[in-house]
C-alpha cells in the first residue's frame, strides 16, 4: 500500500505519479504534544450533535430530530449528546471530551466555501488572510523542527503556508511492487537530495504498510493511519483530517446518524492508535458554520449560523458542555432563524492550542487569528 499525494516540488518525482511519496522529515521534535483537527466540511449541525434537551423550546422547534436524545447520553442539565457518539460519551465520563456550543468563527453569510476559507485561515471575512491558522501555529509551537501532515488528498487550506507540510492519502491506484521500489530506490542512490527523499518516504510506508488494501477508506480506518502517522518519536505533532458529508437538507436524522456514527469511530481508533500518547493528545472537530433551528419540508436543515465543536483527548480539561446559551425561541435567535453565536471559535481555538503547547496566549491569538480585533483566548481547556 503505496498510495500518497502531496505537492513535491521536484520534477522528477512529480512525473512519477502517486506512487511517490512526500517529503516527511520529522526529526528532532522537542514537544511530545500531538494536536488533530477534524474539520466537517459541510455545515455540522451543532444542535443535532449535542442537544439542547433543557431549553423548553428544543422539542417544539426540532420536532422529530429531538427524538434521538431520548436514547443520548446526558452530559449536565442542558445537554445530552447523540446517542451515536457512545464512545465520545464514554471519554467525556472520564473528564477528556469538552464540548461548546452556540459557537461560530466571525462569518455571518451561509457559503460553504466561504465560511471554509474563514475557518481554515482565521480570518474575520473570506479570502482576507492567504496561509492557513494550522500552518501558522508550526511557528507558535515550541520548536522550529515541528512538522504537520494532513490525511487528505491534497494539503487542506489550513495547512497552507511558509512552512513545509506534507500529505498522505490512500488512493484506488494498485500498489507498487517490492521490486519497483527497489528500482526507484537504486535509481536514486546518487542523488543526494532524491535519495533523502526517498528514505523519508520508505519510512512512511512502513508505518502504514499492515492497514490493508482497503485502508482509510473509512472513519476508523483513516484514525488508525492519522495515529500511525503522529505516533513515532520523530513522527508528525500535528495532523488534519478531512470529514464530509455533514450537509444534511434532506432526511437528517438519518444521515446525521451515520456521520456521527462515523466520527465516533475516527476518535476511538485514535486513542487506540496513539496507545499512552493519548494523554497528550488533543483533536479538535470543528465546521463552517451550524444549520437552521427550524426543519425544512425534506426532513433536514439548511445553512445556519451557531453550531458545537469539541475538544477531545487525554490532554482535555473535559466533562463539560462550554456554553452561554442564548435560547431557542424565536425571539433568540439569529435572525429569527439560526442558533445566536456567543462564544468566538477563534477564541476557543487559540485558547485550546496556547494551554496545549504551553504558548502565550496572546502572542497565539495574533499569529492564529491576525484579524481578530485583538479577541482573548478562553482559557482553562486543558488539563494543568
């Protein structure tokens, strides 16, 4: 299983296909932290994920997509979480997932690409900063050799910048031969920069070699290979991992229970994966923007504002829902449709990453999120 995708800006080894691999020098690494984002690309509902099953007007405005937390694991006197996230529930139990909800980055429009561009680059509008947040914490985080790899097809846009990052993604492409490999492997024995190249390349196969053919092609899957990848003392500390499918107009209810479902088994194989590096592990899930309060005639949602995220790991102050909640009635909400935002992602982002890698929060802040307007990080996320 040979199957990755980066941008490589060597011509000889860009003619060559995905059967070559990125550059993945991760040496010298002077933080045992490791941090993953999981971003939904599509809008998650924050209400269908973490239930507002206190407020009185809950039921009446979500009809039967309230009817799953009946069954849902009750996290205080405000919130019970879908039931299909059982083994996220069983961490929060434990103190190691926090959720907040009624939350969104600065965007108030309802563009996926748009709120995408806002979310990845940290932003206060579309298109206004040109690297990603993700990218800028590698120079944040204390140590120059930190290194960041997204499990994706290409580099998401967050993880785009001055410094080098790299990729790993399965493709339906056959695998290489042993003995192709070593052919390319002899071919580059006299070039000293292609060479190097390739041994980084070799050792990430090596790491991912036993995940089967099939192998990221599911949730699971793809937590198992993210873990793999962030797992080695001279491993990745930071990783990305694309998620979609959260843009639920039609029969929600069902859908969204399938990519809970799914993400459930993403967090679980992580900690599985990343065995005692898991109490120093935080992931965190995060979206464009929410989805609307009210149901449309299809059975689903349609773009929002206010939605949840999570923060999730060993490393996680958890065991509680981070939320000022401003109401469900129609007079609360944004708009008169959506869930009113009132905790800043921004500030819930830079706060998690500074007590995560021991940074200054402020000095954080401004590299993260540059216009922010001077916005402070929540504070108290993480474990002391």
């Amino acid at each position: 299983m040979f199957d990755r995708r980066s941008f490589l800006s060597t011509a000889t080894l860009a003619t060559l296909g995905t059967v070559f691999a990125p550059r993945m020098a991760f040496a010298k690494a002077a933080t045992t932290k490791r941090f993953v984002f999981i971003i939904q690309r599509g809008a998650a509902d924050g209400l269908g994920t973490v239930g507002p099953v206190g407020d009185s007007a809950f039921t009446h405005q979500r009809g039967a997509l309230a009817e799953d937390f009946a069954t849902g694991a009750k996290l205080d006197a405000m919130f019970a979480l879908h039931p299909s996230m059982a083994h996220t529930a069983m961490l929060y139990g434990q103190g190691q997932a926090l959720f907040a909800h009624a939350i969104a980055s600065p965007y108030r429009d309802r563009s996926h690409f748009d709120g995408q561009n806002v979310l990845e680059t940290g932003g206060a509008g579309a298109y206004q900063v040109r690297d990603g947040w993700l990218n800028r914490l590698l120079g944040v985080v204390p140590t120059q050799d930190a290194r960041a790899i997204a499990v994706a097809a290409t580099v998401p846009m967050a993880l785009r910048g001055s410094h080098e990052v790299a990729s790993y993604a399965p493709s339906a492409l056959p695998a290489a031969s042993d003995d192709l490999l070593q052919r390319v492997a002899m071919l580059y024995q006299g070039d000293s920069q292609l060479h190097g190249l390739w041994s980084e390349a070799m050792a990430t196969r090596q790491l991912t070699s036993d995940l089967g053919q099939n192998g990221g092609q599911n949730a699971a899957a793809t937590g198992t290979l993210a873990a793999k990848l962030l797992s080695p003392a001279d491993g990745a500390r930071i990783a990305m991992i694309e998620t979609g499918g959260w843009d639920t107009h039609t029969t929600q209810r069902q859908r969204l229970g399938q990519q809970l479902k799914g993400l459930d088994a993403m967090i679980a194989a992580l900690q599985v994966g990343m065995g005692p590096l898991w109490d120093d592990t935080m992931v965190l899930v995060a979206t464009e923007f929410g989805r609307t309060v009210a149901v449309n005639g299809t059975g689903g949602t349609d773009h929002g504002t206010g939605t949840s995220a999570m923060l999730i790991g060993g490393a996680v102050k958890g065991g509680r829902v981070v939320a000022d909640w401003p109401g469900l009635k129609g007079s609360q909400l944004y708009e008169n449709r959506d869930l009113k935002p009132t905790t800043p992602l921004d500030a819930f982002i830079g706060g998690a990453v500074a007590s995560h890698f021991a940074t200054d929060p402020e000095r954080t802040m401004a590299a993260l999120f540059p216009t922010s307007g001077g916005t402070a990080a929540i504070e108290g996320l993480v474990r002391a």
